[in-house]
C-alpha cells in the first residue's frame, strides 16, 4: 500500500534555489514570410467558413424551436380548455359555485407560467 504513494520525491533540509534575475525583455524576430504565411491561412479559414452552407442546421434547429413552441402551447391548452369547456356546461344557470377557487387558480397558474416563462 505504502508503495501507491510512493511520487519519487523525498524532503530536504537545504534552502530553494534562488530565482534567476531576468535580464531584460526577450524578444525575437519573426521572418516576415513566417507573418504572411500565417496570415493567409487565416484568410483562407475565414474564406472557408463564410462559404459554409449552414442553412440545413439553421432549418433543423428552426424545426426544433417551432416543436418545443408547439408542445408548450399544446399543455397550456390541455390546462385551459378543461377550465372553460366546465365553465359552458349548464349555460341556463346563472351562478357558478366556485369554493377555494383561489387556491385552484393559483395553483393552475404556476403550471401554466412553468411552461410559458422560459428564463423565470
């Protein structure tokens, strides 16, 4: 087990190195044909991407909002259809009794915002 931890390095008792002093800035010429080499293949990527077709992934992702759009609108439905097809039963009926109504409403509400607040 002792032998798991083993890393290959033991304590010492003498002092750090010292750090070199840097003596001065280093700097380095670089050719001028390396520079234009460099900058061409950078057009020639920048070139590439700008012909890119993306319009199959920009309809693909277009296709995927417009489904997860469809799908939320459809369980906003389901939730306020029932309220309103029981609302019209028994037109010739002038009152609606209705107890606790705030608790259900609220609680159909937060569903209802869960699908439709998207950064909520």
């Amino acid at each position: 087990m002792a032998d798991d931890f083993d890393f290959g390095f033991t304590a010492v008792d003498d002092a750090p190195l010292q750090p070199l002093e840097p003596s001065g800035p280093v700097t380095a010429e670089i050719p001028e044909e390396f520079k234009d080499s460099v900058m061409q293949k950078l057009y020639d990527i920048e070139a590439r991407i700008l012909e890119m077709d993306n319009t199959g992934m920009i309809s693909e992702h277009k296709n995927l909002v417009e489904g997860d759009v469809a799908q939320k609108l459809r369980d906003v439905e389901d939730m306020i259809l029932p309220l309103l097809i029981n609302l019209k039963k028994n037109p010739e009926k002038e009152y609606i009794h209705w107890p606790n109504r705030t608790a259900i409403i609220d609680k159909q509400i937060e569903k209802i915002r869960a699908i439709t607040r998207y950064y909520d």
